[in-house]
C-alpha cells in the first residue's frame, strides 16, 4: 500500500421499506480503503455485503452518507455521469460470470475498451497483456460456453481490469466455481494486486479465500461489526 | 462493423426461430405491400392508356366554351387548325370531330348519348375504334346511315347489329333534329360507362345534320411521347389562342385524381400492413429485452450508456427488419415481373364492376421503381419506431434489479 486514499465512504445508509417497516440493509457505514488493498467484505446472508459493495460501485443509490472515489463523492453525480464514472474508474466481477455470450472472451474484455473509445492498436496491447496475466491466450476466440467456470471468472477479472480502474469490486467471485478453479482465480487476483498494485474490494463466504485477504471487514445487519488490520501476505 | 453493431448481429440470432419467424413475416408483409403497389401501378397505368389511346387522345382543342355548354353553334375551323396541329414535331395522329348530345330512340325505349361524328380513317389512329368492334364491321359503306354504338347500350336498348335508332339533337339553329340510323357495328372499350353513353356516326352525316358545314368542334391530338404533353399544350395554346387547348388531364380529371390518389391509397395500405408488423417485432423484441434482463443489467454496470443501449437495442430491430426486406424485393420483383409479361386475370373479381370503373380485366403489373425510395422510408420507420418501446423498457431497467433477475 502506498497511502493513496481510493475509496472513503461516511455515515452511509441505504433503508428498504422506508415507509412501511424500515429495513437498514446498510447502517451508517464507514469504509476506508487505500491503493493496493485486498479486503475481503464478510458476514452471512442478508448482511448487507452486495449492497454495500453496489453503493460503492455507484450501482444504486445510498439514502445518506458520501462516497468519495479518488475524492469524487460519487452520490452527487448525475446518472449519465454515474454510467461514465464506472466505466472509467471502476471494475465489476459478478458471482454468475455475466459475459456476454455471443461475444468472444477476447471482445468481452474489448468490450470496455471500445466503449472508452481505446485505440485499436493499445487496445490489442491490453488484451494481450491481460490475457496472459490471466493465462489464457489460448482461449480468446472461444465463447463463453466453450470455456469452463473458472475460466469464464478469470475472463471476468480481465475484462473488470480492461479499463485500468481504480479498484474492482467482486461479489463472491468464487461462489460458483470448484475448489481448484477458486484457487487458480485467487493467485491471479493476488498477482495482480502485488504486481499492479491493483485494489480488490470483495464479498465471499469461502474461507479460503478470507483466508487469503489482507484485511477482513465483517458486517452484520448492515453494520461493520470488525474491520481487521491489513496484514502482510508473504505467499500466493 | 462497430463493436455494437457486432453485438446486435449476434444477438438477433440467439433466437433463430422466431428471428426468422419474424423476418419472414416481415418479408411476406412488405412483399404484399409491394404486390399492390405493382398492381396498382399496373391498373392505373393501363386506365391513363386507355384515356389518352383509346378515348380522348393526348390533347384536345374546342372552342372556348364548347365544354361548358356543348352547344353545337361553337365550333372552330376545321381544315386550318387540323393541317397545322398534324404538322407539329411531337404529333402522331390528329383527328376532327362533330360532337353533339341527343336522345337515341328504339322501340323498346331512349337513351341520352353523346354522339361523334368521325372520320373512320383519322379516328383509327386516335381512339383505335376499328380495334374495338365486336360485332359488324366498322362503317360499312354499303349502309347509308350508320352508327356505331357501344355493346353496353346495346345490352340496355337490346339493340343488334341492323337494328335502326333514331337520333334526336338540336342543331346550330336550335331546331330539333330527327335521324334514322342502323347499327353497322357494336363496339365494346374497357369503360363500361363511355361504351352505354358514346355512339359514332359518319362527321359528313353529322354535320350535315347539325349544319355545320366543315367546321368542327373538336380535335383530338394523339403524341409520340406522354413527356411531351405539357410543352406541346402550351405550343397549342400559343398558335391557337381563340381556342381552349386540354390535356387529358383536364378532360379526365377523375382519371387525374385517380392517378394521384392511388398512390396515397397505396401508401397508406402499405403503412397499415407495416404497422401490424411492427406490433410484431415489439412484441419480439420485448421478449429478448426480458430474457437478456440481466445481461442488460450487467452492460450498465459495466458503464454503457444510455445512448449506446438504445442503439443496441435498435440496431438489433433495425437488423431484423431490414434482413426480410431483400427477400421480399427480390421475391416481388420476380413475382411482378412473371405477370408484367403474362398479365393477371382480375376478372374473377368481378368483370363488369372492373369495367364499370373503366378497368381492364387484365392487368399487367409493373414494378414500383419510382417508390422504393418510399418504400425504404416506410420499412426504415417501422424499424425504428418498432425498437422505441424496447429500448425504452431496457433503459429504464435499474442494475442492481436487473442483476438479481
């Protein structure tokens, strides 16, 4: 970690059932995450943890608070503007893979960069790069459906890259992959944190993979219950 | 291709059934509008023929007010004005005529005609009576007064050939005038109207009968080309300017606005067909809206805009309406071009109501040219106004329910 503040969030709430019977999905939460981070959100089902990681995301609104990203408090901006912040400034991963299936691995991961109007030829560059970090240069022409789960997740990490965000949010990137497959995905995602001093903010239930995070944030009924100190990983 | 554009290809062919179910709707839907403007054209073409080739010709000339009272006193010069039209660049055929109203008579009842006075000859070349006869021969000399009636009037007046009518009309002098006259032929045009109220005698008979002597009261003009018409009626107009010089167009303005309205009419059958098809591709479209829900809901997330949404979802309805567009041209213009050549028997809908409005039962259809550029509009629109709602309903899916779908 280098001290660069990405994300700092304060006081934020989101309420369900505001006029009938209020439920605090996200209770007056406070989150701080500096450059290079691998946090680890944690805490059971209905906690809170998707919907914290969608306020950060700028995927819904927040009821109260401010989230600032690289000091843009992201609640004040427009939808549009919304829309282009995430393109620029964020990666997604989802629990289900999300690509698009009649596109190839390869224009999945592009996809991002035409829509920030890349170049071709940094374009070609990126993908290259990213498809080896991710090991699968031998897969860009397939489609989704001819790559196994964990493949499909590490095209997600790639394609979350593509943009060169400020941090990737992943919601239990794990969830639907083997044992092995999860493994595989986790070195990547390390390497690249070390490496590219690349930001991970994550939800996950798989032990393994709390195991591996540097910092665990547990949240219960909306709350953060306890934040653990960043600790120092010395092997992937 | 653009990145989307590659997409929206794709996507369309996720579901290739009912893709192509759609499309071929769309081709036999677009195919059937052209049919009727094929048909249409076809139909209005040979009407506008048959009042320019075989009824009043290209031009005709009268005396200023002979129209508007058909008197048989206005009368203009015939040997004059006929030899100066004739040599005229531009003029195929030029004929005279003595035209009157009267009362033809039989024993079996009247009926109000309008009687021609021709020359057998010169009228050849303008209305092509000769090739209209049915029955007889046309202005057999061995006859000393003959007319030539329609088949129509002869139906209704139950009239053979030799069957002897009498004329009643007034001549110059408004006095009354009575003539016997036996049929010699009976012709049969496809205006059923014209073939009941139009009756042709020998001009020298009518004349002499009206006492005009060798002036005339119309001069039909038949041109090389129809492009000709317009500066050919304004050289009329400034050679004879003591007469009133018509073009077809004014003297069947009901054939005019046949001509003008038809298109309008076609193009109306054509939107509403077009408009029960775009209920189609909505309904197409909103089915892959609703199964992509969370596909879209990861686009947005990702951050595509608004803007690069709607022209996904359009270009996806744009794809799929325009692709059973070339299939439906194709497979129209080879339908329209087999019976442009062997002609479509309408008679079967009813030959006499066809006749009745002065159409051919044979209708040779022609390929709308002129209206593809129209056409393409129509198809483009439905297009277009067929993705609003689909877009519409994608871009107002939030991300986060769209993800959890």
């Amino acid at each position: 970690m280098n001290g660069k503040t990405v994300i700092d969030a304060h006081n934020i709430s989101k309420v369900y059932n505001r006029e009938t019977i209020p439920v605090y999905a996200v209770n007056n939460v406070h989150v701080h995450l500096e450059r290079g981070e691998f946090t680890a959100l944690v805490g059971p089902s209905g906690s809170g943890k998707t919907t914290l990681l969608n306020l950060i995301g700028g995927l819904d609104r927040a009821d109260s608070g401010e989230i600032l990203v690289n000091g843009i408090d992201i609640t004040k901006l427009s939808g549009s503007k919304l829309i282009d912040f995430r393109l620029h400034n964020i990666g997604f991963v989802f629990q289900s893979f999300n690509l698009i299936p009649v596109l190839t691995a390869r224009e999945n991961v592009e996809l991002i960069m035409h829509l920030q109007r890349m170049p071709r030829a940094a374009r070609d560059q990126r993908v290259k790069q990213l498809f080896d970090e991710i090991q699968l240069s031998d897969k860009l022409n397939s489609r989704p459906a001819e790559l196994s789960g964990g493949q499909q997740q590490r095209v997600a990490v790639a394609r979350a890259l593509a943009s060169k965000p400020q941090f990737v949010l992943a919601d239990e990137p794990t969830a639907n992959l083997d044992s092995k497959s999860a493994a595989n995905l986790l070195d990547i995602m390390l390497r690249l944190n070390q490496e590219e001093q690349i930001t991970f903010l994550f939800s996950t239930h798989d032990q393994r993979v709390i195991e591996r995070a540097r910092r665990v944030i547990t949240l219960v009924d909306g709350k953060i219950t306890s934040d653990t100190a960043p600790v120092k990983v010395t092997s992937t | 291709m653009t990145m989307l554009m590659r997409m929206a290809w794709r996507n369309i062919w996720r579901n290739k059934g009912r893709s192509l179910v759609i499309m071929a709707s769309i081709a036999l839907g677009l195919m059937a509008g052209i049919s009727i403007l094929a048909l249409y054209k076809g139909m209005i073409h040979a009407k506008v023929r048959t009042v320019i080739d075989r009824e009043s010709g290209h031009i005709q000339l009268h005396h200023p007010h002979f129209r508007d009272d058909q008197h048989p006193a206005y009368t203009i010069a015939d040997t004059l004005a006929l030899n100066q039209i004739r040599q005229q660049p531009g003029v195929q055929a030029a004929a005279a005529r003595v035209v009157t109203a009267g009362m033809l008579t039989t024993t079996s009842g009247s009926a109000g005609v309008n009687i021609y006075g021709i020359d057998p000859a010169d009228e050849q070349a303008i209305s092509k009576l000769d090739k209209k006869i049915r029955e007889g021969s046309y202005f057999d000399t061995q006859t000393r007064h003959p007319i030539v009636i329609g088949k129509k009037l002869a139906d209704k007046m139950k009239l053979k050939l030799k069957s002897k009518v009498v004329l009643t009309f007034v001549d110059t002098a408004n006095t009354m005038v009575a003539a016997a006259f036996r049929v010699v032929a009976i012709y049969e045009s496809d205006n059923a109207p014209f073939d009941e109220r139009t009756v042709y005698l020998l001009r020298a008979q009518l004349s002499g009968l009206l006492s005009t002597g060798r002036q005339i009261h119309e001069l039909a003009v038949i041109l090389h080309r129809d492009e000709e018409l317009d500066a050919t009626a304004s050289a009329f107009s400034a050679m004879f300017p003591d007469l009133r010089v018509e073009t077809w167009k004014e003297i069947s303005p009901e054939t005019d606005l046949m001509v003008s309205t038809t298109d309008q009419y076609s193009y109306i059958i054509l939107v509403i067909i077009m408009l029960a098809l775009a209920f189609g591709i909505v309904n197409t479209m909103l089915m892959a809206i609703l199964e992509r829900t969370r596909e879209i809901g990861m686009l947005v997330a990702l951050g595509m805009n608004k803007l690069r949404l709607f022209l996904l979802i359009l270009y996806e309805t744009i794809f799929l309406t325009l692709l059973g567009s070339p299939v439906a041209l194709i497979c129209s213009f080879l339908l329209i071009r087999y019976f442009n050549r062997h002609g479509l028997d309408l008679s079967g809908f009813g030959q006499e109501m066809m006749k009745q409005f002065g159409f051919q039962n044979l209708v040779y259809p022609e390929f709308p040219w002129d209206k593809l550029a129209g056409l393409v509009m129509i198809v483009a629109a439905t297009a277009i106004l067929s993705g609003l709602l689909p877009a519409l309903r994608a871009l107002n899916l939030k991300p986060t329910e769209a993800l959890r779908k």
